[in-house]
C-alpha cells in the first residue's frame, strides 16, 4: 500500500448518552476524567476494539448501552496544532509520566506550568510498569491550550455504534 498521509481513524469508547452529547454539542476535554494516564482530556484510540473494550467497562458501571464513535483525524492539522508529546515505547519516563497524572499532578510538571495540549502513547496497567499490549492512547487535554482537538473531524450518527450492554 502506498502512503498518501490520509486522515487516520481513531475512536473513542464510552456510554450512548455521552456519545450522543458528544455528537450534538461537540468534544469537551474538560469534561474528561482527572487522574488518568496522560491527565484529564478526551482520550481516542486507533484500535477499535480497546476503544470497545472501554465502552464495555463504562457500560457495566453505569447499567447502559455501550457506544463507540469513530473520528477522522487530519495527520498534517494535527502536526501543526498545539504542544505534543509522544511516548513511544514504555520506559522509565513514560511510566513516570503515568504516575504523576494518575497521583493528580498539575501541569505535566513543565517549568512553564503549561500542560501539553496532545500526548500519545502506549496504555499503562498503573500502578504496576506494565502496558496493554497492542493498545494505544491520544490524549486532547483538558488543561492545554485545546487547539489539538481541531484536527479531530466533528462524529456524525453515521460514525456511532452501539451495542446492549456490549459491542458485538
């Protein structure tokens, strides 16, 4: 296959309600969870299934219809847009980095107390320096400067599936 640097395709798991929230009102990284790997922020993947997975998780907590929405995300908008940090492999800094989100650190501990706008990265098992093999995360924050999540194309109805309480 020849590389035409076309949009990728990343999805986020959660719950119908959100998905349809999502899908009227638009993403909110604000709303996201805190203490989680990369901070709070709105959290896609690029493999589909992780992203069922964790609508799955959502759903048995909260007794309702799991939901995936798919994104296109725009590779050459994102490049150009906000303050990024990769993680490509899991050593001893990404797991760090893990460690002081998920212990409720502010900033990303950057001297200039500005939060990285877009981090990707593998999927810790905190507390332990493990990952889930096969999985990855995109993380639009909550507390950057929030223009990373323009390259992230707006979901439709056609983009959302969802299953009862699981995806198929």
């Amino acid at each position: 296959m020849q590389w035409t640097n076309s949009p990728a395709t990343v999805f986020h798991g959660t719950v119908e309600a959100e998905a349809r929230n999502i899908i009227v009102s638009g993403v909110n990284p604000a709303l996201g969870r805190g203490a989680t790997d990369f901070g709070r922020g709105f959290y896609v993947t690029s493999v589909r299934h992780q992203a069922e997975q964790w609508a799955n998780q959502k759903a048995r907590r909260h007794s309702q219809k799991a939901a995936v929405l798919a994104f296109r995300l725009d590779r050459d908008l994102i490049g150009k847009l906000g303050d990024h940090l990769t993680f490509v492999i899991a050593d001893t800094d990404f797991h760090a980095f893990v460690a002081f989100n998920r212990q409720g650190g502010i900033a990303h501990a950057r001297s200039d107390k500005k939060c990285y706008d877009v981090i990707y990265g593998p999927v810790a098992a905190y507390p332990q320096a493990l990952t889930y093999a096969g999985c990855d995360q995109i993380c639009f924050t909550a507390n950057g400067n929030a223009i990373g999540i323009q390259a992230l194309s707006k979901p439709t109805n056609a983009d959302l599936t969802v299953g009862n309480p699981y995806l198929p």
